[in-house]
C-alpha cells in the first residue's frame, strides 16, 4: 500500500508528523486480508519509542477485523485538516483549475494483539487522562472487580511497531507566494472549521520548512 506523493508535496519537516498524529489521533486502519481488506476507524496513541515510533490502540472484541492482524500488514491513515481550493483565488484563475488542500499521515506496520491485560487497562487509564485531563470536571474509570474484567474483555488491545512512514502535505506548494497567501486569506474567509485549520497548517508549515 502506497500513497502518491508527486515531489513539491513530499514532507519537508519530520516534526509536522507527530504534530498531525496528535491533533488528530481517530485513524482509519486498514489491514491487508483476502478476500477484502478490513477497515476500522479508531483512535491511536502514538509513542516515539523508536525510529518510526509505535501506535497502540483498541477495538470492540466483537469486530472482526482483529482476527485476521496476522493476515498482513496494517497502514494507519491520520487525516488532518482540508479544504477546497477554487482558482478564483489565485492571482491568474484563467490558467488554474480547482484542487483540494490536505495533510495526511500513513503509518504501516504490522499489528500484534496486547496478550497483557494490564497493559491494555493502563492504554484505556493513557487515553482516558488525554482526552478527560482538560476538563474542569474530567469523568475517570471508577469501574472493579467483575464489572471491570468484563469492560476488558469486550476490548482487543494492539500495538503497530511503525516500519514506515509516508506523509503528504499538499498545501499549494506548487504555487507562488502570492497565490499561496491569497488562499490562505480566502480559507479563513470560508467560515467553516476545516477551512480555517488548512490556513492554519499552511502558514505553520511555511514557517518551519
């Protein structure tokens, strides 16, 4: 599994790959599997324990998709923000044609089932404090005995070692300065979230490349 990167796109700075992991962390897994690949959409905790890091995250037990881990390999695919580019925006838009605007991150690996309850209780005790740990009121997993066992046994934890890391930032590289300032000025116009995001990424990426 491959994705095109045609050269003005190609990643220009490593650090823009954990920064789009954590903002935007529900992946869409896909593992390698006849007679049809599998699909599942779930949020993944990156650690940066290595190379290219590792991704840990869960599934219903009920989902098959874990069964057939040992098929293949599995690609995680992170979206970020994105948005529609009109070429009447640009400074020529006779000579333009309408595009899209994107950030996405694929990590591949193969994905291992967590044989270690307690490692899967202290994944669901990481993502809790993440996503509740802002709150003024943050909600935690008061849950023992039984009724804790059965919750953990209704879950499939995993692990992806990443072997690969492929990262396009499509964000009007392929343009001059000015039309690239001229979309960004029309996005936050656009009144909508992604739209805004992308500006955003295209002036911060600007900065650090």
């Amino acid at each position: 599994m491959s994705v095109y990167i045609p050269r003005p796109f190609v990643l220009r700075e490593p650090s823009q790959i954990t920064r789009l992991v954590a903002e935007h962390p529900f992946a869409t897994l896909v593992t390698v599997s006849a007679p049809e690949p599998h699909v599942s959409h779930v949020p993944l905790q990156f650690v940066d324990d290595g190379e290219h890091g590792t991704l840990l995250g869960h599934m219903a037990r009920a989902n098959p998709h874990w069964q057939h881990f040992a098929d293949g390999p599995s690609v995680a695919v992170f979206h970020g923000p994105h948005a529609y580019i009109s070429p009447s925006w640009y400074a020529e838009p006779a000579t333009a044609v309408p595009t899209w605007n994107y950030a996405v991150v694929h990590m591949h690996g193969l994905a291992e089932i967590m044989d270690d309850e307690s490692e899967k209780r202290a994944l669901l005790d990481d993502m809790i404090r993440r996503y509740e740990g802002g709150r003024a009121q943050p909600w935690r997993l008061q849950l023992e005995g039984r009724p804790l066992d059965a919750l953990l046994g209704a879950i499939v934890g995993f692990r992806i070692r990443v072997e690969r890391v492929d990262a396009k930032f499509k964000l009007s590289q392929n343009r001059g300065a000015e039309d690239r300032e001229r979309v960004i000025g029309a996005l936050r116009g656009e009144g909508y979230a992604d739209a805004t995001a992308t500006a955003e990424w295209m002036e911060a990426y600007a900065r650090e490349s």
